[in-house]
C-alpha cells in the first residue's frame, strides 16, 4: 500500500508535502494540534495524560527547497516560504474503523490553516487494526477474471461511445458488435447512468440479452460494467436489476458518491464494482494541494472497489507518466497479507490507448493484471472493430514475449495496420 514504514499497531501514520511562511517544524507542529486538541489554547480538561493518550505526533519534518512567493492564497505573510516532507502519526482510538472520519483526521482542516501555503498528502499507513473490519475488494483480480473468462493477459477493453445520445436498443447493437468481435471487457462511459433518453430499467436488459446470446452460442461472457451511480438506495436497487438480468459488473463514480455511499454499495453487492475517478483532476493537478493516488486508493480499496481507474501512459490528460504507473502500482500490492484475503484491486489504464502503450505499461508494471480498455484504438481501426481487438491482444501477446511490435506484425496484419493508423506516443 505504502513506501511510508507500517505504523505500530495502534497509530496511523500520514506523510505530507507542505508549504510554509514559518519555519518547517513549528508548522508541523501547529498541524498536529489542529488534527487533535484543536485549539491553540490549552483548555480545562487537556491534561497531560489526555494529551499523552489523544495528542497527533510529529514524527518527522524533513526541509526542502525555500520559494520566494506563495502557492496558495490566505496564508500568513511571510518574506519566503519554505517546503519540507512531514510525518504525523495518530492514536488509532482517536478515528475508530471509518474512512470519512480517517480523511478528516488525517486532510480535513489542515487544508484551511494559514500556517500553510501548500499541503499535499503524499502517502498512508494504516495498521492492522484498522485494515482488518473492511472486507475489502469482493472480487478483486481472481474474481474479475473467473467472471470474465480471461485467465491470463490483460482484459482488453471498450467505453460505449458516444458517450450521450444511444438508445438502448442502438447502444445494445453497438455491443452486439464488440462482443462478437471479441471484447473482454465493456464499460459505460461516467456521463451516463440513468438518463430519460436510455433508462438503466431498458439498458440493462437490452445489453444482457446480447450478451446472453453471445455466452450461450460461445461459451465465453465478456463483462459490462454498468454505471449505477446514484444515491445508496438508487445504487442497490441498480445494481439488483443488474444481478437479476445476468450482469457481471456495475460501475460508480467514487468521487461523487462518496467513501460512505461506496461503503454502503460493497456491503449489498454480489457483483464486482468498477471504480471510476472521474474529477480526479481536482485533487492531484495542483503540486502543493490536495493528495497522492497513492494515499486515495488505499481506502477506495478498503471500501470495496474491484478495479481502479489510473488514466494511461501517453494519455490525453494532464497525469504524468511516472504518477500513472506509480497509481497501479499500489492498486496491486497488498493493504494486508493474510491467507485467503486478496484486497488488490484491478488497475483500469484508459484514455487514448492503443497498440503503441503496451509495451511500455508492461515494461513499467512488470504485470498484465490490468484492464486496457481502448476506445478509438479499437472502434477506430481501419478494418473495423474485430481487426481492433486482435491488434491489442497481439500487441500485448508480443509485449508479454519481449517481443518487438514491428516484428510481431509480420506475422499479425491487423497489428500491422494499427502500428501505422496510430500515432505513437500520443500527443494533443
């Protein structure tokens, strides 16, 4: 979960990135008061023992460089403003097993203090103790891949494109054509959940009779991960119609529905949940505020989601290379080792892939447990979408042999084709 060192079985430890007028250590310190006694007054009943048992500690504050003007608004003057890594740790007591109130322990106020002029949460370490009531991820990569019949490689996937617009019946037609192309994996676009124009009520059936037909004539269900964001109740009984009609996959909007809601879905659900970060922007763009994905995706994993959305290397947004795979890095590695508990999540790379990433997520990651869902390079290949779909599972067939792309589409025309309809590496 963590490169921060795992805490003592009874404390939870942050690490930060902070900016500050005043000297490093003495804003750590202010930090810590905020998140535990909360005043800067010493009160009646603050006795040391309290403070002893309760109190945030700072465990480290390590300087960096000092800039001459300040990154964020409100912030107390100062002549310049220094940057330092700190370390605070809490008493797991203080926040008992629950997410919102851990975020609020451990961002919360902190982001509002005029000591600071940046603060960033870079990473988290939760003991034991804490991991141990979440269930965690119900399906997590074995389940998603007995569901969806891939035993090996990565799942390849599509988004239902256009995004807004289709008719269940035009979006049940369009996946009638991915599923007998050889599709793995199939996914709604976040902007569609339950529209006057496609009610889930008429999609959800209209796409599992497809893919029911397809199971029954093939022996192979490919997944669809049916967006069923809403409010806790409209989730459950979204996801119900999902499970009745034979659907393998619902999806949620994490940042929207919140850690509670994603809780509250988890507990009720039979099916695998297919996290979507859309918003993500808001939390990592800016350097000096917000929080690492690293830190986000422990507790989304806690919470129960099966797959993660990382965006892609050589995408169309703004994440860099370098954040993208450290994110699916730490989808894949454990939050607790016990036997019988896989509480990894399936990293979701997308946006602006085709044939051309593939070696590259693989060289980095070192693992295909990944979903690489392609909307253009499979949909927009010049000899259609079956052609599409070969392209990347060659792609990925010669990637996981340390093969090159250009010798494997010698003996593979449509990766051949794709190589070239392609650009690589994308650009604007």
């Amino acid at each position: 979960m963590s490169n921060t060192p795992r805490p003592a079985s009874t404390r939870v430890n942050a690490s930060y990135v902070i900016e500050t007028p005043l000297d490093a250590t003495q804003a750590a310190a202010a930090m810590a008061g905020e998140q535990s006694s909360g005043t800067f007054l010493k009160l009646a009943g603050e006795t040391e023992a309290l403070h002893e048992r309760h109190a945030a500690r700072v465990e480290s504050v390590t300087p960096l460089e000092t800039v001459s003007t300040p990154s964020l608004p409100g912030a107390l003057p100062g002549d310049s403003y220094a940057r330092a890594k700190v370390s605070l740790s809490w008493p797991l007591e203080n926040i008992g097993a629950s997410l919102p109130n851990l975020l609020a322990t451990v961002l919360g106020n902190l982001t509002e203090l005029r000591e600071l002029s940046g603060i960033r949460l870079t990473d988290i370490a939760l003991p034991d103790d804490f991991i141990e009531p979440f269930p965690g991820p119900q399906f997590s990569i074995g389940g998603t891949r007995r569901l969806a019949g891939v035993d090996a490689g990565p799942l390849v996937g599509t988004i239902i494109k256009p995004s807004v617009g289709l008719s269940p019946g035009e979006t049940a037609a369009l996946v009638k054509q991915l599923v007998e192309a050889g599709i793995d994996f199939i996914k709604d676009d976040e902007l569609i959940a339950d529209p006057p124009y496609s009610p889930l009520a008429e999609r959800v059936p209209a796409v599992m009779r497809v893919i029911e037909e397809h199971a029954q004539r093939t022996g192979r269900k490919p997944m669809y991960a049916f967006n069923i964001t809403g409010d806790i109740d409209e989730m459950r009984q979204r996801h119900d119609l999902v499970r009745d009609h034979g659907g393998t996959c619902v999806m949620a909007s994490v940042n929207w529905i919140g850690m509670a809601s994603l809780v509250a879905l988890r507990r009720h659900s039979e099916l695998p949940i297919h996290g979507h970060r859309n918003g993500w922007g808001l939390f990592y763009r800016h350097p000096q505020i917000g929080l690492e994905f690293r830190a986000y995706q422990a507790l989304l994993r806690l919470a129960g989601a099966d797959h993660l959305h990382v965006n892609g290397l050589g995408s169309k947004f703004a994440e860099a290379d370098a954040s993208v795979i450290d994110s699916a890095r730490a989808c894949l590695t454990p939050l607790l080792e016990r036997a019988g508990r896989d509480d990894r999540a399936m990293p979701v790379f997308s946006s602006a892939q085709t044939v051309h990433q593939a070696p590259a997520t693989f060289e980095a990651l070192n693992s295909t447990d990944l979903i690489f869902t392609c909307g253009g390079g499979i949909m927009g290949h010049p000899d259609g979408v079956a052609a599409g779909c070969r392209s990347i599972r060659a792609a990925w067939e010669a990637t996981s042999r340390g093969v090159a792309l250009e010798d494997h589409a010698r003996q593979e025309p449509d990766l051949a084709v794709a190589l070239r309809a392609f650009r690589s590496p994308f650009s604007g």
